[in-house]
C-alpha cells in the first residue's frame, strides 16, 4: 500500500467511552507507520500484521491505559476499545519481569510467557488471554502495557467486538483512560 497523506484517512472522533454504551476503553496504542493507522481506520478495528518493534510480553497489539504514555516522533495514536462484557469475562494476566523461579518472562520469548500464562492455573489458554505488564520495571501503578493477542482480534475470528480508531495527534484521544484496577478475570500480580 502506498503512503497516504493524513487527509486521506478517516479520522471521525471515536468520542469517549461513556458516549458508547456497552463498550469499554482498553487502552492507546502508538502506531509508526501511517499505512498502519491506515489498516485500522480502514477496518475499525486493530489488525495485526507482524511485529513492528519489541514483543517484550508477547507478539500482538500494544497499548497503554492512558493516551501518549508512549510518545514517538511522526505517529499516530490508536484509540481501542472492546464489547464490555466479553471483555470483562475474557481473561488477563499480568506478565512480571520474571516468573517465581527468576527466569525473565520480559523479552524472553513466547514459550516461556505461555508457560507462565498455564502456570497461573487450569484452564489458563495463552492466545486467548490479555497481557499485562508494567511500561519499565517500578513504573507508577498506571504506567502499564496491554498486549491483545493476534487470536482475540477480529481477523482471526475474536469475539470481543473490538474497535480502532486512529488519529495524528495524541491530543485528538482526550482524555480517556482505561481503568486496570476496574478489569475483571485477572490472574497473577503487578509486581
């Protein structure tokens, strides 16, 4: 796909959680590439198409709770969210630096994260569970990492009804923040 310029993309307000009922905020994701921001306008929702930086807990999409937590000359910001209630029923794991033995889970590979994600319990299915992490070790408690893995999005058939919606400035975003402490089915610790 070629670069497009900002005005060729669509770039309608998503407005703020409250004004969709039913609907909860899961984060800000930060997007390099224009042609990115692009596929998610274009789809209304995130898609994944590879890593584009670090998997430091997992491959898939990338966001914070609030808005510009990670700042990038030339991106564009993503707003997502998901149907309340299947998100809230889908589960979570906090993802620490290292798992209880003091092997490091944090760029330490899809294998030993998934083994981490089944330790915390039966039934515990990686691909199908959030990750959440801390943005660097002993970061403030609202300075977190959410990782929705490729299976939840709706390009491979995810049913969490979720939605993207990019624009330029992280400005546009307002506001809006996800609200962790508030999420139900979450399994491990932040450290």
């Amino acid at each position: 796909m070629p670069p497009i310029g900002n005005a060729e993309l669509n770039t309608a307000p998503l407005g703020t959680p409250s004004s969709h009922p039913g609907m909860a905020l899961l984060g800000t994701g930060v997007v390099a590439e224009i042609a990115q921001a692009h596929i998610y306008n274009e789809a209304g929702t995130p898609v994944y198409t590879g890593p584009r930086a670090g998997t430091r807990i997992g491959k898939g999409v990338y966001m914070t709770e609030i808005a510009g937590q990670w700042r990038k000359p030339n991106s564009w910001y993503c707003q997502i969210t998901a149907k309340y209630t299947e998100f809230q029923h889908t589960p979570k794991a906090w993802i620490p630096q290292y798992d209880s033995f003091g092997s490091l889970l944090w760029n330490g590979g899809e294998a030993a994260i998934n083994r981490y994600i089944e330790s915390l319990g039966h039934g515990w299915r990686p691909k199908y569970t959030i990750r959440l992490s801390e943005l660097d070790e002993g970061a403030p408690k609202d300075e977190n990492s959410i990782l929705i893995p490729p299976a939840l999005l709706e390009q491979n058939g995810g049913l969490l009804g979720l939605r993207a919606w990019c624009a330029p400035d992280v400005e546009e975003m307002g506001d809006n923040r996800a609200d962790i402490g508030e999420w139900e089915s979450v399994g491990g610790k932040r450290v």
